[in-house]
C-alpha cells in the first residue's frame, strides 16, 4: 500500500495507524512468541509495509502487515496486544478490516489471505468477515481467505505464503 492509501486510516473511527519504526522493535518483542522474529513487524519494502495500530487514547492495540504475495494477492497479518482484551481487539477487527479490504481493491488486489494459529481467531474472521477456512492447518496457522468484492478469482490451492518467497501447496 502507498502512504497515500493509509492516510486515510490515520484518524479511522479514532484508531491511529502509522508505519512502525525502529522505536517499536521493544513493543513488537513483547509481543512476538519466542519462536517468530519481532523484527518481522518492523520490515518495510514493496511487498511489506508494517504498522503499529492505537486504540483512540493511544494505547497500542496491534501490529499489522500487508504481505504482497502475488499481482493480485495479499497476505494480511494481525499481532494483537496480549494485554488489551479481546473483545477491543475483535471490534478493531470489525471496523479496520473492510476498509484494509476496500483500500487493496483499490489496488487491484483480488484476493486477501489470513492465517492464524488462534482457532478462535479463524472462526471469527470467518463467521464475522466472511474469511473461508481453507481447513488445512500450515506451519503458519490456519489459512483463510477472501475474494474481494466484484473481482474475479479462483483459488488453486496455491498460494504465495512461504516465508522464504516460494509459493505454498495447501
């Protein structure tokens, strides 16, 4: 996404969304499991852009990342704060997840991908975005994934999510 299409989430229904820096690489620590690399929220290129996302008193809610994996798809990922509760962080959810959708359609992106290894996670982006469960479980989670609204896409079973840039069979 350009910083252009982010501008306006900035002030969203009082959520702040800005561009991680080398400042949140403590936060992103705390927040990470042991086994994944903090400084994953911190990347930033032309297919990663990473975010911090704050409550409207500025409390950090959330890391975000838009993953480009493909011409026309994109792979979301949310790393909640483990101290804010989860219905605050399921209504964030709710609220800036269509307009992450509305803003990559924008772009041409027909497809976003949603892993998770919470299954209740997954239940609830299925039953209250309309994510679908591709019920295979990966080392990353459970994948879901969504076709955007008026765009055109068949799912092969073969999506660009392997960490190290290789197409994943699931």
């Amino acid at each position: 996404m350009t910083q252009t299409d982010w501008a306006v989430l900035k002030e969203f229904y009082g959520y702040q969304i800005r561009r991680t820096v080398h400042e949140d690489f403590k936060l992103a620590k705390e927040w990470t499991p042991v086994a994944l690399n903090a400084e994953f929220w911190l990347r930033q290129n032309d297919a990663l852009e990473s975010f911090l996302v704050q409550m409207p008193d500025g409390t950090p809610l959330a890391f975000l990342q838009t993953q480009k994996i493909n011409v026309d798809q994109v792979r979301l990922h949310w790393q909640p704060s483990p101290i804010v509760s989860r219905p605050t962080i399921l209504r964030a959810l709710t609220t800036l997840v269509p307009l992450i959708e509305k803003a990559l359609a924008n772009r041409d992106v027909k497809a976003i991908f949603f892993t998770s290894h919470s299954l209740t996670m997954a239940w609830f982006m299925e039953k209250n975005l309309n994510y679908l469960n591709t019920e295979h479980m990966t080392p990353d989670g459970v994948v879901l994934w969504k076709v955007l609204p008026g765009k055109d896409f068949k799912f092969t079973g073969v999506i660009g999510i392997g960490g190290n840039g290789h197409d994943r069979t699931i």
